[in-house]
C-alpha cells in the first residue's frame, strides 16, 4: 500500500493585492450571459488543494496552494 503524495506549490507575484481567500466564487449554476467574467481558476483551485494559505509580504502577493494525491486503490 502506498502512501498519499503531497504536493506544494508557492505562487509569487507583484501585482496588486489580491487575496484569493476572501473572492467570491462564481456561480456556475447561473446562464453564461449573466455571469461574470473570472473566478474559475480560483474555484478549481479551493476544490483540488486541500488547502490554500495567502500572505502580502514585501509587496508580494504570496498564495501557496497543498494538494494530496491519493493512489489508485
């Protein structure tokens, strides 16, 4: 039997501030015309991370996301 994999992964950037914690997700429910534009990348993030941690240190926008694989059973 095998172990989980755990993966970590740091996203550093210098834009604006922007902590993808605190933004609304889309609702995919919603007819294409009436939604708005984004947000999908941040949704699929939240559903495959088992978990996600941001920080704004030194004008960097610092968002580091942890996935865990499972092996096939």
């Amino acid at each position: 039997m095998q172990d989980n994999t755990r993966i970590k992964m740091v996203i550093i950037n210098t834009g604006i501030r922007f902590n993808p914690l605190e933004a609304a997700l889309p609702d995919t429910n919603a007819p294409l015309d009436e939604r708005q534009p984004g947000g999908l990348g941040i949704m699929m993030a939240h559903t495959l991370a088992s978990r996600i941690d941001y920080q704004f240190h030194d004008q960097k926008n610092i968002i580091t996301v942890f996935m865990e694989i499972k092996p096939d059973e």
